[in-house]
C-alpha cells in the first residue's frame, strides 16, 4: 500500500519539477524572441509568419510566467492564492496564443487547406468546445476562471490542431510548433481534472495524474522552445535544418 506521506512527497516533487520546467519557458522564450530579430533568422519567415512566431512564443511565455508567479505567491504569503496577478499572465497569455494560432490557421489554410474539409474541422473543433461546456455545466466550478480556463483550453486545442493536420507540408522551422499542440491537450485535460478534484479536495491518484498532465504540458512547451532554438542557431551559422 502506498502511503499517505508518500503520495504527498510525489507531489511535491511533481509539482516542483512543473514550476521548474514553467521557469526555463519564458527564458527561453525571451531568448527566442531575441533570436527572431536576428537578419539569418528573419529569411525564414515571411512579415506575417514573424508576427505569429513572435505572438505566439511571448503568448506561451506569459502563460508560464502565470506558473511562476503562483508558487511565489504560495511561497511567500503561505497560502494558496485565489484570484490576482497569476491570472492576469495566464488570461492574457491564453488570449494571445489564440490569436496568434488563429492567425496561423489561416495562414496554414490557406497555403496547404482544402475548402471542402475546412467545415468537418470546424464542426469537429465546436463540438470539443460544447463538450467542454457541457462538463463545466454538468459538474459545476467556482468563479469565472474554473469556466475560462478550461473553455479557453479546448480553443487552443481547435486552433492548434492544423499544426497536427498540416504537418508534412510545414517547413523544417515550423514542424517543431507540432509540440505546442500537445502541450495545449495536456493543459486542456490537466484543467479537466483541476475542475473536478479542487472543489472536492480529492487528492491521490487523480491529483498526481493532473500533475503529469500539467507537468507534461510544460515538458513538451520546453522541448518545442529548445528544439526551435537549436534551429534558429543552426541557420545562423549555415548549417542545414533538416
């Protein structure tokens, strides 16, 4: 049998790793972005995949530093934080990954889309987003962040998934966006069962389980920004990307 304290000391360590792995995203990020002004880096894109790419990586890091900033407050003020300046990042981080993954959508289908499987991928995508809904209703949540986040978190995972679909077709620089998509339905599935535990205070094999799935995503949002920055310094210095 596994014990109580053991359980517990798993999930600390899990989520310290999380709050780890949420640190090094936007230090990478402000890194990437730096890289993306460089004149190698800018042949890569066109002006308006630049915007994306640029949009898209400061989205993610804002989100990470939502992380970063509810553990200090945890730290600091003992005690677990309700809403304030952690909401903020993750609102605003998710509202600008959405915009920018609109924006590549469009900019995917349009270069690589067919018009007729355009619909089926739209219906597809609403009917994750009214199945979200429906769970919020069904289970109920407290405040308006229990709804957004796990609402906001099917829509990223919609808007994300042409990256998937589109994948072969994608240049070398962009196929490693691919993660991001993953990292979004770990978010979406973490903030699935975050919306069912908190209110019931459950803790055990489901709360673990929405650690790895929290921790997963920023192991995967990690690996997509390290993988990119490798690629950013191998054109930089002429060497193939492939």
């Amino acid at each position: 049998m596994v014990s109580l304290k053991m359980l517990l000391d798993i999930q600390e360590v899990l989520y310290l790793l999380t709050v780890v792995l949420a640190s090094v995203t936007p230090v990478l990020g402000i890194l990437l972005l730096n890289a993306l002004f460089g004149n190698k880096i800018k042949e890569l894109f066109s002006d308006t995949k630049f915007f994306i790419f640029f949009f898209l990586i400061f989205g993610y890091s804002l989100y990470a530093m939502g992380e970063v900033t509810w553990f200090l407050t945890f730290k600091i003020f003992d005690r677990t934080p309700t809403t304030g300046m952690q909401d903020a990042y993750w609102v605003t981080g998710m509202i600008i990954m959405f915009i920018s993954l609109l924006a590549l959508n469009r900019t995917l289908h349009r270069e690589h889309g067919q018009e007729h499987k355009f619909s089926l991928r739209l219906m597809g995508g609403m009917a994750l987003i009214v199945l979200a809904g429906l769970y919020l209703l069904v289970l109920g949540t407290e405040g308006f962040f229990g709804y957004f986040y796990v609402l906001g978190g099917a829509v990223l995972v919609v808007s994300s998934y042409p990256l998937v679909l589109f994948f072969k077709s994608l240049p070398p620089v962009e196929k490693n966006l691919v993660y991001l998509f993953y990292s979004n339905v770990c978010f979406l599935l973490a903030g699935i069962l975050w919306v069912y535990i908190t209110p019931r205070e459950i803790h055990g094999f489901l709360e673990i389980l929405y650690l790895i799935l929290y921790g997963g995503a920023y192991v995967l949002s990690v690996f997509a920004f390290s993988t990119l920055l490798i690629k950013f310094y191998l054109h930089s210095s002429g060497k193939s990307l492939q």
